[in-house]
C-alpha cells in the first residue's frame, strides 16, 4: 500500500495530538510568569513538537531533508527539553551539554544516511533509539527524585507515560532494525504500526499535561505552605497550629492516646529588641525555632501564637516524657544564645505544659498550658511548669 493513500488515515491522530500540543503550550506560556523551574524547558519541547508533527505527517510531500532530518531533529530536542525541564524542576543536573552532543550527532547522523548514503533503517535506528533514551533517563528521574512533600499520583504517572514512550520508540527501533517493517511505508495500517503511532501520538501531549499538572501542584503546595508558615520564623501560624491541634486531639480521643501541649514565652524579649534592635530580636526567635526544629520528634508540632509566644503540640507522649522534652529545649536555650551582627545574644524561655485528657478541648487544653506559662514566669523565668490536673 502507497504512502500516499494511508498517511490520511493517520492525520486525525495528527491533528489531534497538534491542537493539544498546541494548548498545552498556552498553558506553559501562562505558568511561566510564576517562575517554577523548568517551565521554559517544558514551553519549548512543545514549540519543537508543534514543528515536528506537520514535517512528519507531510513526509510524503515535503524533501527528506524537512520530513526525516528536521522532523526527527525536533523530535530529539523535544524529548531533551522535556528531560531538561524535568532535571530543573526537581532541582537534579541537567546533562545540557550532553543532550546538546547527543541531539547534534543524530542530526548530522540524519543527515548523512539521507543525503550522502539513503538509508531508512540507520535513520529510524538513530532518532528512536535516541528518544528512548531520553524518555528512559526521564522515567528514572522522576522515579528517583519526586518531592516527598507533593502527591504522589503526578510524579508516577509521568513516570508511566515516559516509560511506555520510551519503550515504544526502542521497539519501533528494535522492530524495524531486525527488518520486520515495511521501510518504504513507515505509516502503513497495519494494527501494530497504527496502534504504536497513535498511542505515541496520545503519549506526546499527555506528557507535557503531566508537566502542567507538576508546576500546578507545586504553586498550590507553594501557596499552601506560604498560607499555613509564619512568614519570618517558618513554623505554623496560629490558625493552622490550631486546626491541625483539634484534629490530633479528635485522634487521641478516638484512639485513647496521651498528649501534652506547651506554652513558650521568651524571656524579657521586649527589652532584648529595645537593647540590641529589632533585627536582632528577629534573630533570637529565628534561633530558638531552629533549636525547636532540631529537638522535637516527627510528628510534634510547633507554632507561633503571636509575637515572642510559641506553642508545642506533643501527640503520643507521656506528661513526664513531655517534661523531660522541654526541659532540654529549655537548657538548649539557655546554652546556645543568638548571633547577630552586634554579638551574641543570650536569652531565655518559660515554658508551660499541660497534658490532655478525654474530653478535654483544644481551648481548655491551651487555657491549662497558660495558667503553667505564668506561673512559670511568676516564679522567676526561665523554667518549665505542668500545669496542675484540677485547673
């Protein structure tokens, strides 16, 4: 069968597969004033796959040297940049330079065994094999180096698309390299060839949704962490620490699990930023939250109830282990005062636990820790006091 007569079966999956390519890179376009990495190298593996699929759908009425060597050049600068955008966006090496000297060889490659030496099947060898190269390095990327913090779903899905894309072209080269196909018509209808072109196709722009997809997820992660983080110290605001309190608390009812909550006030802080300035008070409370990061277990919680005041939620944890937990943030910050660039800064925290009971609220809880913190502070600063049960 003539090429001519079966390249119109294939030009729908064409065409489709060019209008999502083409969306997709209005959407890149958008995203890319937010300024995630990768975007850019994403954008541009859609203008080169909007470039190499009119030059391989008009194989048959363009020269060789637009439908093999540009098409099949577009094709591997499409697939590098996606693994590119991919490398910038997880924050892993790039390999430019290799992918650089790999897409230049296949060109000049492409070009020689067209016009010095025809020969399709050295062609399909060299652009196949190198985009299932690049699709594979791209699958394992993704596999190895997904966000912890972001979902899961994304990341191995794009790993699934790159894998399959890489798998399909490797056969494609595999298939054609042990000379089953028919060289004189790569686009005949058999059911393989129709069905490995089309599911190619559908994989192209269903990679650079993925892509979309990751830069979304990261600027909704993004803007929830900003929305939940004490924009100086890090640590949740109050609102959150609050939320995620109850709901803890809702847990250690249903489950009959011990939980503490602490108070923490800095000691005299107005008069250590009346003394040193305001930039170095902002010091001190970033090194206290430094030592509370370091010391605290996963799963505790720490949050800024307003100025120089922090709470603690300890979930799974006994009044006398509670104790024992922040007396040692006490003593720690006691030991290691801030820096700045006046000096260093020394100060200190009162502390105020109180450990939950069954029914007992979140506000009540918070109302115990209080009563202890000044107590605390009544009776000289710089210490840690348990709130009494009967309060």
């Amino acid at each position: 069968m003539a090429a001519a007569d079966t390249v119109p079966i294939l030009l729908p999956v064409f065409l489709v597969t060019e209008l999502l390519c083409a969306c997709n890179t209005v959407q890149l376009w958008s995203l890319k004033k937010a300024g995630v990495a990768g975007t850019r190298s994403w954008l541009l593996a859609n203008v080169a796959m909007l470039g190499y699929l009119p030059a391989l759908a008009l194989r048959t009425a363009l020269p060789l040297v637009f439908s093999v060597v540009l098409s099949n050049g577009l094709g591997l600068v499409a697939a590098s940049a996606f693994y590119i955008g991919c490398a910038r966006f997880l924050g892993r090496p790039t390999h430019v330079r290799a992918l650089s000297l790999m897409v230049l060889s296949a060109v000049l490659a492409l070009l020689w065994f067209t016009l010095a030496e025809d020969s399709i099947l050295i062609r399909i060898v060299v652009s196949s094999g190198g985009i299932a190269i690049v699709f594979a390095a791209t699958a394992a990327l993704l596999a190895c180096h997904r966000p912890a913090e972001q979902r899961a779903a994304v990341y191995w899905l794009c790993v699934a698309c790159s894998a399959a894309t890489s798998l399909l072209h490797l056969l494609r080269s595999l298939y054609y390299g042990a000379g089953f196909g028919n060289l004189q018509d790569l686009f005949a209808t058999t059911l393989p060839n129709v069905f490995s072109m089309s599911l190619t196709a559908a994989l192209v722009p269903g990679l650079s949704m993925l892509a979309v997809a990751m830069v979304q997820e990261h600027l909704l992660s993004d803007a929830t962490f900003r929305a939940e983080r004490d924009g100086m110290t890090g640590v949740l605001t109050r609102q959150c620490f609050e939320t995620r309190s109850m709901q803890l608390i809702q847990q250690a009812e249903a489950r009959a699990l011990p939980l503490c909550l602490v108070l923490m006030d800095l000691d005299h802080f107005k008069q250590i930023n009346d003394r040193h300035g305001h930039q170095a008070g902002d010091q001190v409370l970033l090194t206290f939250c430094n030592l509370l990061r370091q010391g605290l277990r996963p799963g505790d919680m720490v949050g800024r109830m307003g100025g120089e005041e922090f709470a603690l939620l300890l979930p799974q944890i006994h009044a006398a282990q509670a104790m024992a937990l922040a007396e040692r943030l006490r003593q720690g910050a006691a030991a290691m005062p801030a820096t700045s660039l006046g000096g260093s800064i020394p100060y200190s925290v009162s502390m105020g636990l109180s450990v939950w009971q069954p029914g007992l609220s979140f506000h009540e809880l918070y109302r115990h820790a209080d009563l202890a913190l000044y107590a605390a502070k009544r009776a000289g600063r710089n210490q840690v006091m348990q709130a009494a049960q009967s309060d």
